[in-house]
C-alpha cells in the first residue's frame, strides 16, 4: 500500500469511495506531511486543522461518491472561503475575511473535496516573490504567483491546489517543480470569489500530479456562473470520456521556429526537441508549424491588459496606501496608471485578432507543442521566473497544460506545454496524457519523495 | 481595409510618459524608474505600430 501523500486525486477519491481509505486518515496524513516540511518549503497561510479533520470526518459520515470524494485540496489565497481569511499575502486584505466561498470553491466541495488551507501566493497574485521554496532545489524560485500550491503538490503536502494565471502563474510554476498544470480556456471556470489582478485575462488554474487529476479538478469546477461576467456558456463535457475518446496517437505542432526555441536556452531546445522525437517514435504525429505575424505583440499587449486592469482594481487602495504594496506590483500599477485609454483599447483589439490567429494555427492539431519555460528554475529568490511562454497563450484565452519532461544537468525539473483550441480541453487533456504515458516519468524531488 | 501605421516614435513617447509620471509623482520619478518609463514606452509604440484592422472590435471578455 503506498504511502496516502503519495496518492493522485483519481486514486484516492477511488478508494475513498471503495472504503478503503478513510478520509480523516488521509487528512491526518497529508496534515502530518505538512507539519514536517512546511518550515522548509513555506507553502501555506492559513490552516485550520479543526476543520479539516471536522470536515472530513462529516464525509465519513456521509459518504461522498464525487469525484473528489474525501479528497483535500489547497487553496492559493485568493480564492474567497467564508469564515476564513483570505490575505491575497498583502497588507491590503491582511484581515479580510469573505462571507461566502468562491464558486469554484463551492463546486469543488459539492464534488466531495475538503479544503486543506490557503496556499501562499505572491502579493496579490502578481510577481513579487513569494517566501516558498522550491523543493527540487531551495536555493531556486519555485515560480509564481501560485508558489505554495505549486510547492504544495510537488512535496505531497496535497494531492491537488487552486492556482491562478493572468500571465504565466499555473503554468510556469508547475513546470519549475515538476508537476502537471493547467490552464483552461478563459471563462470555463468561474472566477466569481477570486481576487482578481486583471478582469479580462484571469484564469483559474489547477495544479496536480497526473493529467488525469487535471481533467477531474476541471469536471468539478468547469460550467457557466451567472455571477462571472467573463463565464462562458459553452456546454461542460465529460471530460474523462474525452480523455479517453482522444486516447490515440495524437498529431503534434511543433513551434520550434521563432519566439518559443529563439527564447530557449540550448540545453531547453535540444530537450524539447529530444521529447518530440521520443513522442514521435512512440506513435505521435508531430509536424513543425510556424507562428502567426500576430505573434510579434502578443506579450506587449498582454502586459498594457495586465498592468491597467490591474491599476483600475488596485486604484482606490493605491490612492492613499501605495507604500504597503510590493515594488514590483507598485511599478506595474504606477505603469497602468501611465498607460493611455487608446492604447488600452488598441491592445483589447489586437488580443482579439491574435485569438483568432491562434485558435485557427491550434486547429490544425490536435495540440500544439513546446517548451514550457525558457529554462529550468533560475537560482534566484528575487525573482519568479519568466512567464514568456505562457502570457501569449493566457492572452488568447487558449487552454494550455504543462506535463513535467525530465531533469536538467543541474538536476531541476523541466517541462513540456500544449496548447489547444479555445473549449478543446478534452483533445488537448487526451494529447497530454498520451504524451504523459509515452514519456513514462515518475518525477519526485528526492529530498521529499 | 487596414489602417495606415501611425509614425509615433519611442523618444516622443518616452518623454510624454516622463512627463505625466513627474507631474503625477514628482521629479525625482523618472531618475528612479526609467527602465518602468522605457518598457511602458516600448510597450505603448509596439502596439501602436500594429494596429489592427478597422473593423476588429476589442476583446475583452473573449
């Protein structure tokens, strides 16, 4: 029997459903997991024992046949939970306490999960770093802004964590520690009870071990929320049928010309390289496509986006209290501040020419390839890392996932991106766990396997 | 129908943002931030540079 901090979400939920595995056991476990590694790692805010096990043992009581069945979950602490402190890390919301739960929150506890805590992020879920600790390598970034889930899942400390990205802050941090993460196509998931940083690009996102748990986290929480402006009406399928309807070889473009390999070091394109050619020996199609012209403004256009949404939310706290923020979210809100309102909407009306492009060079495959980072985790606490690969994506409104790949000389994770399809999760999830089986890895951080 | 690029330039445009940060902030800003001044400058010239086509309506939520 293996350890239970070892376990997916898929196997836990099963067995929890089976009466195998007792929920507050499991609780207990993960709890006692945290307790020893937190001081080193540094993933969580906020967590609140009592409840855990009170929860978990009313899902005894009541058994659960969700797919998340007595399955805790961490929370980036943007995610609103009534009754508990949701801090965003900033002075601003230091004391804020939401009456209610996000909706996301709220489906993924009707799906039988109990909320663990509240995971570190970086300062409103922006780029100044977090105190978390990549546990690969504690002297690297883990990534952010969703730092502690990331961290959080990669040392067994849950099984699966709520991030966020408005740039690159599921994808990027997920690919620092060696998990899988997933960004869905904007508006799948609610965003009703998130902090936001900016209205038109944030994204929730999910942090898990297998790309199987990905699809389970996305069927919990995907569908439309009156209360989002930004939710979509799409019809939510069945994402683990589609995963097994896309269960084939599946046909791979490569963007191995221009923004993604000229941005790479050596080392990340000749290992993106050597896992299509695994990928294509194994039964793959890859093919090489180029990149749109569009392609060419897509992080200036996120940035304008990002900086004056983010201005405009932060503007009544920033007025009087600008000396409580971090530097880097005070530059990039004095930034948005500066940007002109034509420029803004110029910007709005490139990003939908640059969805269009996309979405048509995504339709060609069943998903797209390329390096998930630039480079393996920079050794440097001062900085989070490099959200270039995946801010186009985020900009577009395109579905990504990131699967970890192997190890770099200097032995830290690295990663693979696919994109797909705006609403396509179920081809794109389908492409990334053929590609995850195919590539056959079992990638733990020594120090905390 | 595609519009005309406009003719903007980097340093016009860098002066402006210095401009508006020092009145905003005061005049010791722009010493300390040139490098934020330079990218919003960058930022704001590239996209201006690739207008889109006339009839393209912003994003927003997509």
């Amino acid at each position: 029997m293996p350890e239970a901090y070892t376990l997916s979400v898929s196997d836990a939920a099963e067995q929890v459903r089976s009466g195998q595995l007792a929920p507050t056991d499991y609780a207990n476990a993960l709890l006692d997991r945290i307790d020893s590694h937190e001081p080193d790692l540094q993933a969580w805010v906020t967590i609140d024992r009592e409840a855990v096990i009170s929860d978990a043992r009313q899902r005894e009581q009541e058994p659960s046949q969700g797919l998340m069945a007595g399955v805790p979950v961490g929370l980036k602490d943007i995610f609103y939970t009534a009754g508990m402190k949701t801090t965003a890390c900033s002075r601003i919301y230091a004391d804020f306490v939401p009456e209610y739960d996000a909706t996301c929150v709220t489906r993924l506890k009707e799906a039988g999960a109990i909320i663990l805590g509240k995971a570190i992020t970086t300062e409103f879920a922006t780029s100044d770093p977090s105190p978390s600790r990549n546990p690969w390598n504690r002297e690297h970034t883990p990534g952010g802004s969703s730092s502690g889930s990331s961290v959080a899942v990669a040392s067994g400390m849950c099984p699966a964590a709520l991030g966020s990205q408005t740039g690159g802050s599921t994808c990027r941090p997920a690919a620092y520690n060696g998990i899988v993460g997933l960004k869905p196509t904007y508006g799948r998931i609610s965003r009703f009870g998130v902090v936001p940083v900016s209205w038109s690009l944030d994204t929730v996102g999910i942090l898990v071990r297998t790309v199987t748990d990905a699809a389970i986290l996305l069927q919990a929480m995907a569908g439309y929320d009156a209360n989002d402006p930004g939710s979509a009406e799409e019809p939510v399928p069945n994402f683990l049928d589609e995963i097994g309807r896309h269960s084939g070889p599946p046909r791979l473009g490569l963007l191995k010309t221009g923004y993604f390999f000229d941005r790479s070091t050596p080392e990340v394109r000749q290992h993106t390289e050597a896992a299509a050619a695994q990928l294509a020996q194994a039964g793959a199609v890859v093919e090489e496509l180029d990149l749109p012209d569009s392609f060419t403004t897509a992080s200036d256009v996120q940035r304008i986006i990002m900086n004056v949404e983010c201005a405009a939310f932060h503007e009544k706290f920033f007025r009087h209290r600008a000396d409580e923020y971090g530097p880097r979210l005070r530059a990039n809100i004095e930034m948005g501040l500066l940007i002109p309102s034509v420029t803004y909407l110029q910007a709005q009306r490139l990003r939908r020419e640059f969805r269009r492009d996309l979405t048509a060079l995504a339709e060609r495959v069943d998903a797209l390839l390329m390096p998930a980072t630039p480079a393996p985790a920079p050794k440097d606490l001062n900085t989070t890392g490099d959200a270039a690969f995946q801010a186009p994506w985020t900009s577009a409104g395109l579905p990504t996932v990131v699967i970890p790949s192997g190890l770099s000389e200097s032995g830290l994770p690295l990663g693979i991106q696919f994109a797909a399809s705006p609403f396509a999760e179920g081809r794109l999830l389908g492409a990334a766990r053929w590609c995850e089986q195919a590539l056959g890895l079992d990638m733990r951080p020594p120090a905390y396997a | 129908m595609t519009d005309r690029t406009p003719d903007i330039s980097f340093e016009e445009t860098l002066e402006s943002m210095t401009r508006q940060a020092e009145a905003r902030w005061g005049e010791g800003y722009s010493a300390e931030h040139q490098d934020l001044l330079e990218l919003a400058a960058h930022y704001i010239v590239n996209v201006a540079n690739s207008l889109p086509e006339t009839e393209t309506e912003p994003g927003f939520y997509q």
